[in-house]
C-alpha cells in the first residue's frame, strides 16, 4: 500500500517535468527544421551563382556541368545530387525561355 502511494506521488510530480521536456522538444524540432531550411536556401543560392558565373548554354548537359564544377564548393553543398540535377535544369530553363524570347525579338525586327 505504501509502494502505491509513494508511486503516485512520484508519477503525478513527473506530469510537469514531462509536459515541459515535450514541449522543449517540440521547439527544438521546429528550430532544427527552420535551421535545415535555412542552410538548403543558402545551399540553392550559392550553386545559384555558381551557374551564373559559369558560362554554360541552353544546350548544356548537367554531366558536363558536374564533371567541370563538381569539385567546386558550391556544387558540393547541395548535397542530393537529384536536387543539383534540379536546380540545373530549372537555370537551363530559363536559359532556353530566355533565348526563345530573343529569337522572337530578332524576327519581329526584320
């Protein structure tokens, strides 16, 4: 009888000391995934740049770009080589809209 008591003394002091570590952890997740987000975006702008300042084309290949600039520290911090193969082709999009639109121009001229 004297076990049980002391047990639900013991359990019913924990109640807060747990609701405060649960709620600790639930912040710290978030701050974990605000900082993960945070570098990623970074990651993003800086091979960003790095497609900026190399003079690759519209017909450029990812391989091609990859076997250049892969020992670059831009290109390594985009650590899924899915998302470099990504955000490659979205550049290389924009590239080729861009070219279409100057194309467009040039024939409206003549």
């Amino acid at each position: 009888m004297i076990f049980k008591v002391i047990f639900l003394v013991a359990n019913h002091a924990c109640v807060p000391h747990l609701q405060v570590f649960e709620q600790f952890v639930k912040v710290r997740m978030k701050e974990e995934h605000k900082e993960k987000q945070r570098k990623l975006l970074q990651a993003k702008d800086q091979y960003r740049k790095l497609l900026e300042e190399s003079k690759i084309t519209s017909r450029s290949t990812f391989k091609d770009f990859s076997v250049k600039y892969g020992r670059d520290q831009r290109f390594k911090q985009v650590l899924k080589k899915k998302d470099q193969e990504h955000f490659f082709n979205q550049f290389i999009n924009g590239l080729k809209k861009r070219d279409k639109e100057n194309r467009m121009r040039l024939r409206k001229m003549r």
